[in-house]
C-alpha cells in the first residue's frame, strides 16, 4: 500500500484547506473491507498525534476532540482518495500532516499503523 498526501500550504486563521491522500496497491483496492486511514500531525518539537481516522469500506469517521466540529474526513472510492477537510484553523493546526494506512484496530495510535505517506505541511498564520 501506497499513500500520498498533498494539498497543504499557508493560510490565515480561520481560512479553510483540503488535504487529499492518493492510495494505491492492489491489496486495499481488492481488500477494502477491514481498512482504516488515518490522519496525523506533528508540529515541530512535538509528538505525532492522532487527527482523524475513516473506514475505507464502511466510510465511517473518528474525530479528535481537539479538531472536532472544524475537521471532517470522507473519501472517493473511485477515485481511491481520501479527503481531510478542515475549517476554521487556528494558528495551533501548523504541522506537517501525514495519512497512513491499518488493518489494526485501535487507529487513534500511530503505533497500529503500517503504512504512511509522506507529510504534507499546514502552515496557519494568525
């Protein structure tokens, strides 16, 4: 499994930002069901923590309290991308930001997770 994120860049507070994560490999495109994909972040100096997670079968989603109600994620199946999309930022969503792949449960922790991309950065200036 293959993960590609992009879509970050410089925005003021409270301006909005859609990051995208391409996936390709054959095993998640024949094997949807048991899939997650999971959104992290990681400001400098500080821990890569959980954002948000989504069902790539189901399309069921799991929020972080610290972004809920101003993130959302969703996919396009065809397009085998899944989407963050977040509203309202504030100068403390700056990190570089990362989607990975699981067929582990648990996928609020990075540690359950086998595949990542590389990170896309989200700069918020206030």
């Amino acid at each position: 499994v293959q993960l590609q994120a992009s879509g970050g860049g410089l925005v003021q507070a409270g301006g909005s930002l859609r990051l995208s994560c391409a996936i390709s490999g054959r095993t998640i495109s024949s094997y949807a069901i048991g899939w997650f994909i999971g959104w992290f972040r990681q400001a400098p100096g500080k821990e890569r923590e959980f954002v948000a997670t989504l069902s790539w079968s189901g399309g069921g989603t799991y929020i972080a309290n610290s972004v809920k109600g101003r993130f959302t994620t969703s996919r396009d199946n065809a397009k085998n991308t899944v989407y963050l999309q977040m509203d309202s930022l504030k100068p403390e969503d700056t990190a570089v930001y990362f989607c990975a792949a699981t067929r582990k449960g648990s996928t609020q922790y990075r540690e359950n997770y086998d595949y990542w991309g590389q990170g896309t950065e989200v700069t918020v200036s206030s």
